[in-house]
C-alpha cells in the first residue's frame, strides 16, 4: 500500500474502529486475495481473546492488516464498503483521497566546489615485523568462506583479522565452559500445548555444534517448570572458575511475560512458564559469582507470543524461501503476574552492572510466533548451526546473530508468515567461541 493511503487509514483509524462492521467485509477481501482465511481467523481469534469489544478489536487488526496488504488493498476496502452499504466510512476515506498533494520542495542550488591544493604524500616507513607487539589473541589472515545461501552457493570473501581496537573476552580454558540444553518436546496432555515435533532435531544439532567449540553439553530432555529452575540453580551453584564461559540453550514453547528486562517466558512439559528474565538471573553477577566478568549466553527458541508475522511488501529483489507445513512455538498470551523473584539491590562499592556480561537470543521478536520444520528443526536453530559452523573462525558472535537475523527474515512459512530473530545484548566485550586447529 502506497503512503498516501496508508496515512489515510492512520489519520481515519478512530472513525473506521468506532463504525466498521468488519465482518461484512470479509468475504469481499478474500475474494480479492486480500486477506486469507487464515488472517481473518487470526483477526477473529486475537478479539475474542480481548473480550471487552470484539467488533472493535477486530475493525482495529483489520486495519492493521490492510496497511500490509499491497497496493491494491485500499482500492479493495472501498469497493467492499460500498458493497456492503457502509458508504459513510468509504465516503470518509475518498475525502481523504483526495486531499491535495503538498507542493515538492524546492532543489537546493548546486554548491560551487573549489579544489584544495595537492600536497606531497609523507613517506612512512613500514615496520619491520620486530617492531609489531605480539598478541596471541590475533589470528592470521586465512582465505574464508561464509554462510552458503540459500540456493547452496559460497561467497568468498577477503581474509579478516580480528580487530585490535575492541577488547574481547579470554576464551582459553579448556574445556571453555558449560553448555546446558533443555528440549521441551513431549507436553502433557493435561496442558494446552501441542507436542515440538522436530526438536529433537535442533537439540542434537546444537548438541553436536557447542561440543565442537569446546564446550561440556549437558542435555536435559522434557523439563517441567520446577525442573527447569532446579536445572538452572544446579548451574549456578557450579564452580565456574575453571571455565571462561556458559551457554544456556532453551528448546520450548514460549509467551509473552511481564518484565523489566528480558522479555518473554518459557514453558516446561506441565504448561507452567518461567520468564526468561528470572532465567537470566540465576547466572547473574549476584547469584553466580564464580562467572562474574565471564560471558553468559541465552539462546531461547520459543515464540514471544501468538501473533503471526505477515511482513510487508518490498521489491522483486528481495528473495524468500517459502516453506510449508510449519508448526509455531506458542499458546495465547499469557496473563500471569509471575514478575521478578530474585531481588537486585544496589551496592555502594565499585562494581560491574549486575546483567552484564549477558547476551539472550530470541528466535522470534517480543510478541510473535518462532517456526519450526516438523523435518528440519527450527528455521532459528538451523540457520544459527550453520553460520557458527562457517563463521565462528573469523567473526564475533553479535556479528553472526545479525547473518542469522537477515537468513531467518527471508524464510516464510506457506508463502505468508516472517519471522525475526533479535537480541538483547549486554556484553562488554566482543565474544569469539573457541574453534578447532585446521
């Protein structure tokens, strides 16, 4: 949909939630190929969560939904307004059709440019190697591949050495540090949740990937709440002086949560959640010394809540992979009041923040479904195995969350749901995992 419509929807939005008759207009955006049934049983489905005002709800998320809706939309709104004798609104939007289109801004003159003067190029002389300081930390530059794409092609690209102008964290222990992974796949039948076909996919991938970069994995399958905290406080009672590093992996189904840093929560096998910010807590600086300074990990593939993600329109040269038969990570919206347990108070020594050192990768944006390839495993963790597998060597770890983001974002699941990783990232430092010695 092009702006000028968009601002009219915006600009009218009060009027079409107070009058609209959503589900008069359905059929006709269907018929259109504006809408699809899945997208009018989400409307419906997300209103009658809210209760209060169905209609309401549901004229405010069509409207939502028409904005993404392509250039056609707007046109196919009116036609269905009028088909449905609800002339007022469609009056309403033509009005604001044919507002006057504002003047274009005049073009700045050209500046005159001037030429400075040439001056002699000073002859520096190039140290001798004796005159480089030595840092082991630096890695010699190698020929490099990256991720292959989608279509299965490499790029190469020009050697990289890592920078000297960010510190990074010391990754030589050995092992480097603890990985614990909890695969939720079986739910009890008692619950609300569909049983994670194809987890065990992502659990044994993942597995298989952070014994590779050195890490002691310790998998623990079919967790209930209760066991998901006794897992995560067995953790960090641990002595982690040793180790340099601790990554926590999360396989579930997932929902929104209140927060006041991290958002969203995780389910065990009973259907009981925990917030992936008490989750964070136990590895803090306050409850785990032994990882103060040391950096600590979350990966979490679980949805962030019930909305599906339709994206929006870009040009033919933005490519997807559609894939079908997807199943989404989520239950309705969670309304528990389940908040922060494990209290931070203030210390008037000098001291580090108590979250930093932490970073959470989320598969799915704070409020949207995460999908998963009853196949394949997630679209979240496939993509994140692969980039670690071709990128770990050359490349910090916020630098390939940002290659997992843009794969994730080209997938869709039947040719109409996105998904967008992200993250909430509070290191210090830049993180490069251990790799094995070619």
């Amino acid at each position: 949909m092009d702006r000028r419509h968009k601002e009219i929807l915006q600009r009218k939005r009060r009027e079409l939630v107070s009058q609209l008759e959503p589900s008069d207009v359905y059929d006709g955006l269907l018929s259109r190929g504006i809408l699809t049934d899945d997208m009018i049983d989400e409307i419906k489905v997300r209103a009658l969560e809210k209760s209060s005002r169905p209609r309401r709800d549901q004229a405010r998320q069509l409207v939502k939904y028409l904005e993404t809706r392509g250039s056609r939309a707007f046109t196919a709104f009116l036609e269905c307004l009028r088909e449905t004798e609800q002339h007022t609104l469609a009056d309403l939007l033509e009005s604001g059709d044919s507002a006057p289109v504002s003047a274009p801004l005049p073009v700045p003159t050209q500046p005159t440019i001037i030429p400075l003067p040439v001056r002699k190029p000073v002859d520096f002389k190039k140290p001798e190697r004796d005159d480089i300081p030595e840092d082991k930390h630096l890695v010699k530059p190698t020929t490099l591949l990256i991720a292959p794409t989608q279509n299965g092609t490499e790029m190469p690209r020009p050697p990289r050495p890592r920078s000297e102008s960010i510190p990074f964290y010391k990754m030589e222990a050995n092992p480097c540090g603890i990985c614990l992974i909890i695969n939720n796949v079986e739910f009890d039948t008692n619950s609300v949740l569909k049983n994670r076909k194809g987890s065990d996919i992502d659990s044994e991938k993942l597995e298989r990937r952070f014994r590779a970069l050195n890490f002691e994995v310790i998998v623990k399958r079919n967790a209930k709440c209760k066991h998901i905290k006794h897992e995560l406080s067995s953790l960090a009672k641990k002595d982690h002086s040793a180790y340099d590093c601790c990554v926590v992996v999360i396989l579930s189904h997932g929902t929104e949560a209140n927060h006041n840093r991290f958002p969203g929560a995780v389910h065990g096998v009973d259907g009981l959640s925990v917030p992936v910010q008490i989750i964070t807590n136990y590895l803090n600086g306050q409850n785990c010394p032994s990882l103060q300074g040391k950096p600590k990990l979350f990966f979490i593939q679980a949805c962030g809540g019930n909305m599906r993600d339709t994206g929006f329109e870009v040009s033919s040269e933005e490519h997807t992979a559609v894939r079908l038969d997807e199943q989404v990570d989520a239950i309705p919206t969670s309304s528990s009041s389940d908040s922060l347990s494990l209290s931070d108070e203030p210390d008037a020594r000098a001291t580090l923040p108590t979250p930093c050192d932490m970073l959470v990768s989320y598969s799915t944006f704070p409020g949207y479904v995460s999908w998963r390839d009853t196949n394949k495993g997630s679209w979240y963790v496939e993509t994140l195995d692969r980039i670690l597998e071709y990128n770990a060597t050359t490349d910090d770890l916020a630098t390939m969350l940002i290659m997992v983001n843009n794969e994730v974002s080209q997938i869709s699941a039947n040719g109409l749901y996105k998904q967008m990783p992200g993250s909430f990232n509070f290191l210090r430092k830049l993180f490069f995992f251990q790799v094995p010695k070619t």
